[in-house]
C-alpha cells in the first residue's frame, strides 16, 4: 500500500453528490487482502476476489479455507445452491477454474462435473483460464465506446505489451474487453480486479498501470 493514496481519474464521488472520499468508500487495496476465513459468514461467499498470489495447485480447500467453504454451506439450503461463491473461492485461491477445479468442486458439492462446467463457463466473471496478478476489463459497450473506449484497451495493450487475453511477461497484466459494467455515466469505465476506475482516457493508462504494479509487489 503506497503512502499516499492514488486517485481514481473520475469516479461517482466526483460529482459533489456524496462527502466521502474514495478510500472511505472503496478502500485503498487493489488485491486480495480478506482474511482466508472470509470474516463473518455473510461476507465468507461474496463475490470472487482476486489475490495478488494464485496458487493453481493449491488444494481445495483446507485449513482456513476449509473453514470458508463450511461457512458458505451453512448459508445455502443445498449443495448445489452454494455453487456459484464456491467456484468464487476456488478462483480466489487457484486464480482461475481449470477443469480440474471445476470437477472438485463438483466432487464437494455432490453435482455432476457437466453441471459445474455448464454453470462456470456460463459467466464471465469466472477465469477459465489463467490471468494477471491485474486483470484489466475494459468496457467497450455502447456509453464508454461513444467516449473513446477502443483507444483506452490500445492503451492498455501498449503500456502491458500484449494482446487482448494474453498475460504480460511479468506476470501482472490481463487486459479484456468487456461489456457493459454498469457505469455508464462515467465512460470509459475500467474494472480491474474488482474495482472500478472510471472516466479513463488512454492518458492515464500509464499511471494507472505503475500504481497496480508498486501496489502488486
Ligand atoms: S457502456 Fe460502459 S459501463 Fe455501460
């Protein structure tokens, strides 16, 4: 966490509304710093949560987050119904769903493993596939490509070296397109990991990417 706190080129904050600054709102973490319990077991199944350090072939799930996954359970009615956080932990930790992880999961939760792949392939926010310590989704919908969003993703694939899904070489950047992320008001809006950055120009993209690297490492 750097000194001072960097600030987000616009966010909904900025439009006077509200008194509370972004760090009040959002915090200042850009990765995963929860506690692997997950806390209190309302927040123990929320939505997946990128940490600066996967472990692809960690095992699924002991000690504290063996602890976690219970706790998710005790939440749902059935099994099944808790698929959906416990492919959001395994991600957390493993940084992505592999078949392999998919069919343990499916192993944990007593489903088929056609089932689990047909509910994880389903939503985007999964990662089939491995991604950066950052993974960068540019939204190129409607609001924020009128504003300029295709040359906010050629920012990004400059400044990070690579093309659109590729990692870049030192492990800290994936850059998507994405649709709408809901922030239409404040185009063009990028979320990386799970936070928002909006009102993005291709000029801040440097910025951007330097303050998730020293945050990163
Ligand atoms: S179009 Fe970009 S957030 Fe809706």
């Amino acid at each position: 966490m750097s000194d001072a706190p960097f600030k987000n080129p616009g966010w909904a904050g900025n439009t006077g509304e509200f008194d509370l600054t972004e760090e009040q709102v959002r915090g200042d973490d850009f990765v995963g710093r929860r506690p692997k319990d997950g806390g209190h077991p309302s927040g123990a199944g929320t939505l997946p949560y990128m940490l600066a350090e996967k472990a692809p072939e960690a095992a699924l799930f002991e000690g504290e987050y063996h602890a976690r996954f219970e706790k998710i359970l005790t939440r749902y009615p059935t099994k099944m119904a808790a698929l959906l956080p416990a492919l959001g932990l395994a991600q957390e930790i493993r940084g992505h769903l592999s078949p392999e992880t998919m069919d343990r999961v499916a192993e944990l939760l007593e489903l088929s493993p056609a089932y689990v792949r047909g509910v994880a392939t389903f939503y985007t926010m999964y990662n089939k596939r491995p991604v950066g310590r950052h993974l960068v989704q540019v939204c190129t919908n409607i609001s924020c490509n009128l504003a300029g969003a295709d040359d906010v993703v050629d920012a990004f694939l400059r400044y990070t070296d690579t093309e659109l899904g590729e990692t870049s070489e030192d492990g800290n950047f994936t850059v998507i397109e994405a649709e709408c992320l809901a922030a239409c008001g404040f185009p063009t809006c990028v979320q990386i990991n799970s936070r928002y950055f909006e009102n993005v120009t291709p000029a801040e993209v440097p910025k951007i990417c330097e303050h998730l690297k020293a945050q990163g490492e």
